[in-house]
C-alpha cells in the first residue's frame, strides 16, 4: 500500500491560516497597528482607500526591521515576540502568534519598507500571494511601512463576501479605536480617500476618549479607580443621565487589550441599578490589569475573549468599584432630582 499523507506547501498552508486572521480589511488593520504599537512607535499613520479594499498602509516610526527579519516577518510562525511556551504567560506585546504577515501576504499585495533606526539604508520588500517578488537595498524612513492592496485577490468567495465600503469602514473604525483608546501616549491619525478621519495628538485617557468621541463626552465621564491583589481598575464610567438607547460606548480592556466579556458587562450594568431609564445603555471605558499568569488570551485568534482564574471575585470588584464612583459622584442624587 503506498502512502498518501504530505505536508502541505507554505503558501497553502498559509491561506488556510489566513482564513482564520483575516476575516475583512479590519482584520488586516488591527494586526498591523498592533505590530507598529509593538514596534515601539510614537506615532502611526493609517491610509485607506474605498474601506481597505483597494489600499491598507499602516506607516510607524517605531524600531523597524533589518534586511533578514523584513524577509523573515513573513514566515509562519515566525516572531521577535516570545521564544519560549513560557512567555505565553507573562506576555508584554500584542502579537506572539507570529501567523499575521504571514497570512496577509498570502491572501493580498504587501509592500513592505523599513528601515532600523540611524540605518541609512533600508528594505523594501514586495510579496503577492507568499511570493517574494522583489526585496532590494533602498532608502526609506526609519520605521516601517506597510501597504496592503487588492486584498482577497486569490480567494474570490471572500472579495464578494465584503459588504458596502461604509460597513467595511465602520468595522476599521471600531478596531481603530479600540487600539487608540488603549495607547493614548502615541499620535494615531486615520486618513480614508484622502480626508482625515482621526488626528489622536498623544495625550492623557480622559483627553483620548474626549478626542475620539467628541467634545461633549468629557462631562459624561466619572473616574473608576480601584486596587486590589487581583486586579487593579481604572478607566471611566459615564452618568446615568447620559445613557443612550444605542449600545455604543461600552469597552472593556485587560492588560491594554480590547476585550468581550457579557460576565464583566453584566456586572457594570448591575451597578447602575435602579439608576438608568428603561432601554438605555450606560458608557464606560474599563481598563483591567491582572498578573498575566492569571489570565489566559490565548483562546481565539483574534483574541477577544479571555479566561480568567478567579472570575467572581473580579466581578465582585468590578461591580463595587463603578458603584462607589456612580455614588461618589452623586449621580444618584441627581437623577432623583430630575425625576
Ligand atoms: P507577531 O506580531 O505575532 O510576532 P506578525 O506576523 O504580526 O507576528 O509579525 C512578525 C514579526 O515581524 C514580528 O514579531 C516583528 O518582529 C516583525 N514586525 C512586524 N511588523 C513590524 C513593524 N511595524 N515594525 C517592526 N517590526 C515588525
Ligand atoms: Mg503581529
């Protein structure tokens, strides 16, 4: 009997992973401003065309790459950012899958340019569909940029399964700023067909959320502050009375990372009780920090979800912290008032 078994080739496999990472241009924006934000950068620069469809290009000043990584960041599974199954419990960095560039550069057009810091001369690199077709010396900035076109070229099921550019663009948005409310000490600016969207001067959180969400936000916002062994939480609540029947600001983030949790919601809305109208939806922006072996993120590829070793306590915290803020700033009182 002959075997049949065989590993597949790199640029196969790669697609198939890429299926997992790269799900609409949003995707492929979150992963590369999350690389520039590794990078150390201070300031990120995010260009689109038609809602990422025709042109992604995420511009860092961040350390950028020498001539072998700028060749290597596209391999599978290749990473600066843990080395060993240990580091996946004290992570520091957004990404340590090392499956992003890899994907992307199967699925679409990358042109990557990068040069190391006082580097006079730099990389530029030139992949469509896992091929390198061209990486040559050249003078570029110091960081790195990363022009992503005709996205799903080889995958016509995904190109057609994209909705309407304002849709697209809202998904970009949405992970725009869940990264823009979490590094509040980079400058973010966002330009879509040429006009400007966002232009994030770095500055405090109470000043990034304002300058993300309006002028108008800042007196919405009650500071949550609280310290504990497990968890430390710090971020903003917003009053009762400003509650919205749309379910729109509600964010949560652990360890600098945007996450989903219905548990940790529900235990914000329990401390609003008997303070919200019927039908509203409170804001709040929540940052929690846990000890990372504490946490695990490592659930989804897109790491939204988290699992937590003591979830009840952090819930019992949680709902005690933005109770004593909602009461300490008198927002009860003010409501009754209104009534
Ligand atoms: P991961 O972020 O999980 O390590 P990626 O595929 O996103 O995997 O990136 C692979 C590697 O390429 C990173 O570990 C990093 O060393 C390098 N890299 C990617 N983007 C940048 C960037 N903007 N600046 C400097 N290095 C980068
Ligand atoms: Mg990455």
């Amino acid at each position: 009997m002959s075997n049949i078994i065989r590993l597949l080739p790199d640029h196969v496999a790669n697609q198939i992973a890429a299926g997992e990472v790269v799900q609409r241009p949003a995707s492929v924006v979150k992963e590369l401003i999350e690389n520039a934000v590794d990078a150390g950068a201070t300031e990120i620069k995010l260009i689109l065309k038609e809602a990422g469809k025709t042109l992604i290009q995420v511009i860092d000043n961040g350390k950028g790459m020498s001539e072998t990584d700028a060749r290597m960041a596209f391999e599978r599974h290749a990473t600066s950012k843990i080395s060993t199954a240990e580091d996946l419990f004290a992570l520091q960095t957004k990404g340590f899958r090392g499956e992003a560039l890899a994907s992307i550069a199967a699925i679409a057009h990358v042109e990557l340019k990068t040069c190391l810091k006082q580097a006079e001369l730099g990389t530029h690199v030139v992949i469509e569909g896992s091929k390198v077709v061209s990486q040559e010396v050249a003078v570029v900035p110091e960081g790195t940029s990363f022009s992503v076109k005709n996205l799903f070229f080889n995958i016509p099921a995904r190109r057609n399964f994209l909705k309407s550019d304002t849709v697209e663009f809202r998904h970009i948005v949405d992970e725009f700023e869940r990264v823009a409310l979490v590094h509040h000490n980079i400058h973010f600016i966002l330009l879509h067909n040429g006009s400007e969207v966002f232009n994030l001067p770095a500055s405090n959180l109470r000043q990034r959320i304002v300058n993300v969400f309006g002028g108008k936000t800042n007196e919405k916002l009650v500071p949550v502050k609280e310290n504990t062994d497990i968890v430390t939480v710090e971020g903003f609540v917003g009053k009762p009375e400003y509650a919205k029947k749309s379910r729109g600001e509600q964010f949560f983030f652990v360890n600098d990372r945007f996450i989903k949790s219905g548990y940790l919601h529900h235990a914000v809305l329990s401390a609003y009780e008997g303070l919200l109208k019927e039908g509203v939806h409170p804001t709040y922006f929540i940052y929690l920090n846990l000890p990372p072996d504490t946490i695990d993120i490592n659930i989804h590829p897109t790491k939204t979800e988290v699992k937590f070793d003591d979830e009840q306590a952090l819930y019992s915290i949680l709902r005690s912290a933005v109770k004593h803020s909602l009461g300490q700033f008198n927002v009860t009182a003010a409501l009754d008032f209104q009534r």
